[in-house]
C-alpha cells in the first residue's frame, strides 16, 4: 500500500512538472514569435499641418523593423515633444501585426514677439514656437516692448525685463482661457505701468500695470459682450474696479 501511494506522487509531482514545463515553452514561443514576427513595417502619422510625416517619424525614433510589443509610448512622445515645438500631444497606437499609428495635436501661434530683426512667435503657453516670415503674421497678435535674450525653438521667453514676461504669460493665459486671444491684433508693453493692447482693430483697452488682472479682463469680457459691430473707442479698466468706455 505504501509503495502503491508513493508512485501515485511520483506520477503526480511528473504532471505538474511537465505542465509547468510545456508552459515555459509556450511562453518562450510566443516571445520569440513576437520578436521574430510583430515588427513595424508601416509607421501611419496623422493629425499634424505643420511637420512633414518624414520629420515626425524621424523625431518618434521609430523606425521599420522595431518590435511592436516592445513600445515605449512614453520615449516615443517626449521624444517628438521635445524635437517638434509644435507639437502639443502624441498618441500612440499598434495595430498588430505590423502597423504602429502616431496621432498628433499642434500648438497654435496666437503672438508674435519682434526682437533683432526677427518674429517669435508664441504659443498660448508662451512657448516659442520658432520664427516667422512676413506672411505668416497676419492674424496674430503683435507684442512690443519687449526684447528677448537668446530665443530658441521650443524654448521660454527670456528677457532681461522679466516684469513683462510674467505680465505677457499672465495676460495671455487669461485672455486664452476666455477665447479672447484671437481676437487680439496687438499688446504694448513698453510702460509696464500703463500696458495697453488693441481688441478687434476698433478698441484700445487700458490694462494699466499688473494688478487684478484677472478681474480686468473680466471687466472687459463684460464691455465687449454689450458693444455692437460697428463700436469703436477706448475701454479702460487700469484701476481694476469698472470699466470706462470712451467712444471714438
């Protein structure tokens, strides 16, 4: 009877061992076939205006031939962010068995800074996006006032008035988060005391120095919804408290 038990183990301990080792070498097949078969061999790039596809797939790392259950999204997506200023968000998709999908958004220039001969022009963020020629502005807000030091694509605005840098970011991401940016034409921020910018080509806004600003452009926001298509003049809301509409 004890003999009998103990080859019943034996068998027992022999069929977890093969199974265990019939797993091991599915397992090692389907890596192998993975490495061997599921490679990029069309790289699909979609969403982009600003950026050849040949530009974008070369700024990915990605290449014919890489292994597609091996992707490094994240590698993939800084990669492209850090090389292609315009370039605001990536995803990234497989297609098994050969197919990689890389989906972009881009940034939108909504100001130009004009320094040493050259325009920059800006993201909402206040990013700089790179330079631009003469036909490219039209649309888009001018800043002035301010000189930058030693721009790069994709990088900060750095100026030695660093006053006007933060009053810029700062106006520029109320103004954006509103929807109003666009339909600025102008910023001067030449005196950060009496800063004004042009709304619509028909109104001078006052903003004054870098004060409640928030609640400026609100006061502003609150003018513009009362005026008609044919209005023009100066809105002044520098003290921060109302807003005082001069007519043209």
């Amino acid at each position: 009877m004890g003999k009998s038990n103990g080859r019943r183990r034996k068998r027992r301990r022999r069929g977890i061992l093969g199974k265990l080792v019939s797993f091991v070498v599915i397992l090692i097949a389907v890596l192998v076939g993975a490495t061997v078969f599921f490679r990029a061999s069309v790289i699909e790039v979609s969403g982009g205006s600003h950026y050849t596809e040949e530009e974008l797939v070369e700024a990915s790392g990605v290449e014919t031939g890489d292994r597609l259950l091996f992707v490094n999204e994240s590698k993939i997506r800084n990669s492209i962010k850090s090389r292609l200023p315009y370039v605001s968000d990536v995803s990234v998709s497989v297609q098994l068995p050969s197919t990689m999908k890389i989906t972009i958004e881009e940034n939108s220039v909504v100001a130009y800074i004009s320094s040493d001969g050259e325009n920059w022009g800006i993201d909402k963020n206040c990013k700089l996006l790179g330079t631009l020629e003469g036909n490219e502005l039209g649309g888009i807000a001018q800043i002035s006032g301010l000189t930058l030091d030693s721009p790069k694509e994709g990088g900060e605005i750095s100026s030695e008035n660093s006053s006007a840098v933060v009053y810029l970011e700062e106006l520029i991401g109320l103004l954006a988060d509103k929807d109003m940016m666009e339909n600025v034409t102008a910023v001067d921020l030449t005196d950060l005391f009496n800063v004004t910018l042009n709304y619509l080509s028909r109104f001078t806004v006052k903003l004054g120095e870098n004060e409640e600003l928030a609640y400026k452009v609100v006061l502003l926001q609150g003018v513009m919804d009362e005026m008609d298509d044919n209005d023009s003049g100066t809105i002044n809301v520098s003290n921060g408290e109302s807003a005082v509409y001069s007519e043209e």
